[in-house]
C-alpha cells in the first residue's frame, strides 16, 4: 500500500489553520465560564450520503504469501528474508527494475534470520541487508504467535511494516503499510506507527487492530498528536510490554 501522502497534505493544512487561533488563545487569562455543552450542528443535510468510498487504502486486502509454507503452523519456523525475498520477487517492476531496485540488490546481504534479523553472513551484511528484525506476538487472539517485520525500501526513507499470520500451514499477510517512519510499536491487538508530520512539533499517530469479523488489521486511528518538540518529532516512548524479538520468548 503507497504512503497516504494526499490526506495527510489536507490534514497538515488544516492543523496549520488550527494552530492559529489556537496560538492566540493562550495568551488570554481568565477565560470565563466554560461553556454549556451544545448537540453538534449538521452541516449540508441536502447532501446524498455517500454510498462507497472515494479512495481505496486496502485496509482489508489479505494475501496468501505463495512459495512460503508454515510448518506445523509455527510461524517462528518461517524466514523472514525468505518472505520479503517472495514479496519482492512478485512485484518486480517496483522492486528489481523499479525506484527500489536498490532493496532487491542488497537482499544478496541477507542470510537466514538470526537474533537481529538481518541474516548470518557477518556485521556488513548486517548493516546492509534491508530486512529488519523480525518481532513475534500474539496480534489476533488465537493463542499463537504472529509475525511483525519491517524492510526498507532503498534507495530513500521508507520502512515497509508487514503483519503475518498462520492459517494451517500457510502464511497470510493481514496488514501492509509502508512510510517514511520514526516509530513502530505493539500494543494489545495493534500495531502503532509513528511517522513525521509537514507541521513542525507534529506527528502522525497511526494505529492498526485486528478485526476478528474482517479477519484482517483495520486502520482504526488515524491521528496528528504535538510532540512538544517544534523542531524536530521524539522517537517515541512505548507504553506496552515489548514484543518479543526473532528467536526470544513470546512477549504476551
């Protein structure tokens, strides 16, 4: 799925157009009595509700990973490298005759998965291989372990976050979503991505949960939060338990 750069362009504007008065505000004391709670107004009734939604994101596009067997059903027995390596080899025009052809070359670097994910043949391939650490964690409720990894797409800023889960012995990708991130962590049922904002001080907050109905990770929230930092967005602190990194124990 590409970058929702589009809604995020409209959403910076309408911050920027918020920040004003907001800004102005603050100089006041003594605001006065809060004021009564009114119902919300109903803006443009005439208008036709919309039926189907004007944009595709894909939020439940689920795929079986062909080439990629999960034995047993233990997702930890799957190389991560091998499924980037797949997911790759589908799209070759993106990848090895596309903008990210640099990923495709540098997967050369990466061996089996180890304790790093990042594969086994020595500290430059580490620093080169574009798959990161693979992380386990129970994310749909069924008692077993799924997979959370993350590749960057070279040459250029953005990190593919990819959410795996075993039905039977075969490997579905229930969540995709790439960006130019500053944070990824787990929490519960979600998946929590941070990425920069076009508003200094500002970062986009976006949080995907499974939906054991769509049998699939919803984009739930989707939000732009202050980091109190107008310069620069913080890395962000997590408030869950980690999740359980590429050959530790499980992290629920």
């Amino acid at each position: 799925m590409p970058p929702r750069r589009p809604v995020r362009t409209a959403l910076a504007a309408v911050a920027v157009a918020l920040l004003v008065p907001a800004a102005a505000a603050c100089g006041l004391e003594g605001a006065g009595a809060t004021p009564t709670a009114a119902a919300p107004d109903k803006l443009w009734p005439e208008l036709t509700p919309a039926s189907s939604p004007a944009f595709e994101l894909g939020e439940v596009d689920t795929q079986v990973i062909k080439g990629v067997t999960v034995p047993g059903g233990d997702i930890r027995a799957v190389d991560p490298v091998r499924v980037v390596a797949k997911e790759i080899a589908a799209h070759p025009d993106e990848y090895t005759d596309g903008k990210y052809a640099e990923t495709a070359r540098r997967m050369a670097d990466c061996g089996r998965a180890g304790e790093d994910g990042s594969g086994d043949s020595g500290d430059r391939g580490r620093e080169r291989c574009p798959v990161l650490r693979a992380y386990y964690r129970d994310l749909t409720g069924d008692g077993r372990d799924d997979l959370t990894l993350g590749f960057r797409k070279l040459p250029g800023n953005l990190t593919a976050v990819r959410v795996y889960t075993a039905r039977g012995d075969r490997l579905v990708e229930v969540m995709a979503y790439e960006d130019a991130v500053s944070g990824v962590e787990l929490a519960g049922r979600s998946v929590i991505i941070r990425a920069p904002s076009e508003v200094a001080g500002y970062e986009y907050r976006l949080q995907w949960t499974w939906d054991p109905q769509q049998r699939a990770m919803l984009l739930t929230h989707d939000e732009m939060l202050r980091t109190g930092d107008p310069k620069r967005s913080p890395r962000p602190k997590s408030s869950a338990a980690p999740a359980s990194p590429s050959g530790s124990a499980s992290g629920r």
